[in-house]
C-alpha cells in the first residue's frame, strides 16, 4: 500500500515534540517552586500567609522568564536576517553600511550573576565591520545579546560569548563590544551601622573583541570609542580580562567566603535546594563557578531573617521614650517642622524574593519642649524594618506608625526605592522607582505643612551625589 503524506504526521510529530518540551518545562517550574517554599520555611516563614503563598509560583515565573536564554540560539535569530548591501571588503566604503563601522548603543538589559543569583544590569555597546556584503538588522542585535544575558553569567564570559557568536553567525571582518556592568551590593546586617557611607551600586566595565578588534591598539577600537564616549564611558576603566585586583560579584570578597563556610543545618537544607533550582533553570550545579553560589545565595537570604537585631532595636526604642515625653498639651502652632533625610535602608521583595533598596525621608512637628530624637535612631528602625521580607507599602506605613508616639503623632514617611523585580520577571523597567507615602496627625489634615515637607525632599541627583 502505498503511503499518503499530506502533511499530518509532521504536524503530530511537532505538536508531540512541543508537548514533551512543554511537560519538561513544567516539571522544572514545579521544582523550582518546591526549592522557594524551602526558603521560605528556612528564613522561619509561613508559606501559607498572605502575601507569601504565591510567592513561590512568582520566583519560579520570573526565574523562568529570566533565564530563557538556555532555551534560545544565535542561529535562529540571525537566520534571515542578514542582508546584502554593496560596500567594499577592505573596509573602505558607505559609512553605516557594508565596508564602514556599524554600533548600537545603550542597550539596557539584565542577567543573574552566576555568583549569587541576584539580577544585575548592563548596558551594551556593540558594534561590527561588515564584511562581504553582510549587514545584520539591528534589532537583530539586541535579540542575539538576549540569548546570552538570559543565563547565569559573568560580565566578562558575556561579552565573550556575544561577541564569538556574532563573529561565527556575521562573519564581519570584526566585531567589538563594551558593557557596563551593575551589581547590587547588599551591606552586612551587623556592620551597616558603622558604615553610612555604603554603596548600594558595584560597578564594572568590560570589552571584548574580535577580528580587526583583537587588537587593543587597533584604529577602529579610536573609531568604535569615539562614537560611545560620549555615552559616559571611561575607556581607561575597563577591566582587562583575567586581572585579580578586583571581584566583579560582591558575596565573593574574602569576608563573605569566610562566614559562607560556617553552614549550619538549615542552611544546607537551604543550599541544596538552590542547587536544585540551578539545574531546573537548564545549569549545571557542578560547573566550577556555579560550586559555591547556593551557599552565597543563602548567606544573602539569611538577612532577612529575624534575628537579635530585632531584639536589640526594640530595647533602643523603649530606652528611648522616656526621653521624648512633655508635661502639658502642645498648641500645633508651637510646633516645628523637623526633617531626616536620604536614610538608606536594603530589603527582599516578599513576592518574588528579589531585593529593593532606597532612601526614606521623615518629617515631624514637634515643639522645643522636646528632646529631638538623633538621627542613629531613625535610621535603626528603618533599617529594622528593612531587613525582613517586606512590600514598600507595608514598610512605609511600619516606619510611620513607629515613630508616631515617639514623636507626638505628626509624623511624614517618604520611601524611595528601586526594584530589581522591575527588571527581572519580564517588565524590564531599568532605571524606575516607586515613591510610597504615609501620613499621620496634622501632615493627613494640614495641606501646607505636607506640602512644605514634600517641596524640601532632594532630588534623586542630588541624593547621589551626597
């Protein structure tokens, strides 16, 4: 008999393909999901609270979406995308096209540091000599850096991997490519106290490149540095590959690995079940730099966990309220308008265990009758309240309703914050920030004193710069 093929059985064999993908992707998301309520349980969580129940169906979502590059390749992206256009192969030819130099700039994206899974930004320059006749669509560019970025990696193997693979795909006569690189840096828990002056922010710049590109010297890095100085760039700070002044990943230094190594029971429980949620995101625990990144990403985590800083604090605040008290009711017109400002505070996002950090602004009315409080109690509650897993929300209203009866209830909380959950579950936002408020006494009934209160905030600018 003979055989009929009107196409059905290529169809079946591809939907029978793409339902054992789809199992397999669901089994992984399941494991995943079963490693977050893990956590949870070991920082002393409820997983069925609200708030917290979803939670681990969030991680495993955004870490999906995150890392989607394992399941992604160059090839499919540049097939058909790469187009002839007249030039000439010695490179002297139509600037912007084939024979001249072609870049695109500021390309903002994200990736997990490969060292303690946390989300940091980048943002990619790139450019590339085409060569015979080849050009690439530009968004084309964009989409290959995605493959890559979406994976656990370190800034100098991504700007390796792209730009090999560009090399390999483009076949141009070289290809070259800068990324600035930010990695939040979360301060100790015990230490944060004596160190005001913490960045939030580490930072670095790497290169990489190929073909005309492999010389560092060469005329067309001038060329390629020349049209992205300006873009804020200091060439002379770029990290030359295999240099040991400096660790690209903060839970890296030799302090962190010193207490890393202190592992207790819950924390292994805790540790094994990152490794599994390394090898459902398509990675291979085992892999030399991959080793020790459980233990690094569950001494991060631990911050978050109730400890004797909450004790301590407590006492620090009923020691404190005695010195606060008045004999006598205060007229509101004998009130002034105090302020704190730019307070940092670091905390985990209970929703997809992501961390937020930013500054909080108070303001208060009080009298000359009282003893104004010092600014080292202030910023011990904020960072009371920071270092759990929190919403910006419910801290901002927490710190608000703190201080209201030690200040005599007229009390203004502002919350600056930004989130990497705003760039690593598929909303990629880089660069926003959320502004919370919360208002008790006469800042909820007085429009002019909140008002003035709100006009003296500084601007995030000159918040840096401080």
């Amino acid at each position: 008999m003979g055989c009929y093929d009107d196409g059905s059985f290529n169809a079946e064999l591809e939907n029978g393909v793409s339902s054992i993908i789809s199992c397999e992707e669901e089994g992984n998301r399941a494991a995943i999901e079963d490693a977050v309520k893990v956590l949870l349980m070991g920082l002393g969580e409820d997983i069925n609270r609200e708030g917290i129940r979803k939670t681990p169906f969030r991680v495993a979502k955004a870490l999906h979406e995150g890392t989607r590059g394992y399941r992604q390749n160059v090839k499919d992206i540049v097939q058909g995308a790469l187009f002839p256009e007249a030039g000439l192969d010695d490179r002297v030819g139509h600037a912007g096209g084939a024979g001249g130099l072609v870049i695109v700039r500021d390309l903002d994206l994200f990736s997990y540091c490969e060292s303690c899974l946390l989300p940091f930004q980048i943002k990619c320059h790139v450019g590339y000599v085409p060569s015979g006749q080849r050009v690439l669509g530009l968004s084309k560019l964009s989409r290959v850096f995605e493959v890559f970025a979406k994976r656990l990696q370190e800034p100098q193997r991504l700007a390796d991997e792209v730009c090999s693979a560009l090399h390999q795909e483009i076949k141009p006569a070289g290809v070259a490519i800068v990324l600035q690189c930010i990695h939040i840096h979360f301060p100790d828990v015990e230490s944060v106290f004596l160190d005001s002056n913490h960045q939030p922010w580490f930072k670095m710049l790497v290169s990489s490149g190929t073909g005309v590109f492999e010389n560092k010297n060469a005329n067309e890095w001038a060329d390629f540095y020349s049209l992205v100085n300006f873009r804020g760039i200091n060439m002379e700070k770029i990290h030359v590959r295999g240099s040991s002044d400096l660790s690209w990943c903060p839970s890296k230094s030799s302090r962190c690995a010193e207490v890393s190594s202190e592992i207790g029971p819950t924390s292994l429980v805790m540790a094994t079940a990152i490794a599994s949620i390394i090898k459902s995101l398509g990675e291979d625990p085992s892999r030399d730099e991959l080793v020790g990144t459980p233990s690094r990403f569950v001494r991060w985590l631990m911050k978050f966990r109730s400890s004797n800083f909450d004790t301590k604090l407590n006492g620090f605040l009923h020691g404190g309220i005695d010195l606060l008290n008045t004999n006598g009711e205060v007229n509101l017109y004998d009130k002034k308008l105090h302020s704190e400002m730019n307070l940092p505070f670091w905390s985990q996002c209970e929703h997809h265990l992501l961390p937020f950090h930013g500054v909080v602004h108070i303001g208060y009315l009080i009298s000359d009758e009282y003893i104004r409080i010092g600014k080292s109690l202030f910023q011990s509650i904020v960072h009371f309240y920071g270092f759990k897993l929190q919403v910006q929300e419910r801290l901002t209203r927490q710190i608000a309703e703190t201080l209201s009866p030690l200040l005599g209830g007229d009390v203004i909380v502002v919350v600056e914050a930004s989130h990497t959950c705003m760039i690593s579950r598929g909303i990629e936002k880089i660069g926003s920030n959320t502004a919370t408020i919360a208002v008790l006494g006469c800042f909820a009934t007085d429009l002019d004193i909140k008002a003035s209160f709100l006009e003296s905030i500084p601007s995030p600018a000159a918040s840096e710069e401080q």
